[in-house]
C-alpha cells in the first residue's frame, strides 16, 4: 500500500556535525512534503517543507531535498546542536487530500 | 505560524471513567481539526477528522462511540474518551491546516493514563 517511511530509526551525531535524516515515500502522486521535529511529550513542531515542483529548499540550519526519480525525501541539520535532539518525521500531503500521512520517524541524538 | 492550543497536557484517570481533551485554534479559524493517536515510538496514526458543524470522520478501527468527538464551533474540537480502559493510554495530539498543500499546526498534545 502506499507509505511513507523512513530508513534508520535511530540516527546519533557529534554536536557540530552535520545531520542527514532520510525518508522515503512510495505515492507518485504526492507532491508536499514536510519535516516535523517532535520532542519528548510534545506535539510536532514544523521545519521546514517543500512542494513537488522544487528539489531543494533551505531554512535556516536546515535544507531539505526531494528526489522525486526515487521517492526520496531528506532532512539536512548542519552544525547540530544539543537541542536537535529529538524524533523527526516526514509527512506527505497532496491536493484533494484532508490530512498527512506520517512515516515513521527518526531519534536523532547529539552528542557532546 | 498559527497556534493550536491543547488542554490538559496531561491527565489520569480511573478504569471506566470518562476523558476530555480540548483543541482550540487560538489565532485562526478551523472548519477541520484532526485528532491523532500516538503510542511510544510509534509514529501519529489519524484517528478521525473533526469537522465543524457535522459529524467527524473516522478512521478504519477507531470506535467512534467511545472515542466522541465534537466540533462546535469553528476554534474549538473536543475529544471525549469515554468509559476509558488502561489501553486507552497514549498521547493524544490535534491539529488544524493541513489540507491540500497546507502546513499542518499542532497542540501540545495531551498525555491520557488509565489506571
């Protein structure tokens, strides 16, 4: 069926490292992406998103990119900090949809 | 970006008693409001779309006779869990948006145990 999953559910790195948190979808007919981080007893916060007609698009620290050839959807944290700690989820959405669909997550951890 | 506004952020309560958790969008208004279901390092899993002035929609499995949802008004969802048992015990999340290509904005969720 269609999904939307991610490869690693756990991911730690140095602090000042660069974080990669990957995610792949299987519905060619999504075309909205976003990234939510998740902290322990709190409800998603937004980061950042992207629409199908775009490969690439930065935030501040963040920048995500969309491989539509592969369904492949990624998560770019440069220079992560202690409070990039956190379960981050990728959702896809699509006209004439009423909700998101969310994958399964990843537990980055930094480490000192 | 627009605020979801969830409360209680936690509660506990007996075996067979009844739960209300309340999702107000502060800033905006909501035609629909959507309540999630989250396990333990598990991901969001929908359980119904609350719809403002009608009857919620409900995803597969969900009972919507012990799970009450009501929409009254277009800031305000409410989530009744009724004649709650231990495995009712989850984190309970609403949002609003997130339709179409919109971003979706989220409570602070709502921590439910059953004892």
């Amino acid at each position: 069926g269609e999904s939307v999953g991610l490869h690693l559910p756990t991911l730690s790195v140095q602090e000042g490292d660069n974080s990669i948190i990957n995610c792949a979808y299987s519905n060619s007919a999504s075309d909205y992406f976003i990234w939510y981080k998740q902290e322990s007893g709190k409800g998603p916060q937004f980061i950042i998103d992207i629409r199908s007609n775009m490969d690439k698009r930065q935030g501040q620290r963040v920048t995500v990119l969309l491989n539509k050839t592969v369904k492949h959807l990624s998560l770019q944290i440069a220079a992560t900090q202690p409070g990039d700690s956190a379960v981050y989820f990728c959702a896809e959405n699509r006209a004439g949809w009423r909700q998101l669909t969310f994958g399964s997550g990843t537990q980055l951890t930094v480490l000192p | 970006g627009a605020v979801v506004s969830q409360h209680p952020s936690r509660v506990i309560c007996k075996s067979g008693t009844s739960v209300k958790i309340e999702c107000r969008s502060l800033d905006f208004q909501a035609t629909t409001m959507f309540w999630y279901r989250q396990f333990p390092k598990q991901s969001l899993m929908l359980m119904a779309t609350s719809n403002e002035g009608s009857k919620a929609t409900y995803e597969q499995g969900v009972e919507k006779d012990k799970f009450l949802i009501n929409h009254a008004s277009l800031t305000l969802s409410t989530l009744t869990v009724t004649s709650a048992h231990p495995e009712d015990s989850s984190f309970y999340i609403c949002s609003a948006g997130g339709q179409g290509n919109t971003e979706a904005f989220f409570g602070q969720g709502t921590r439910l145990t059953v004892v």
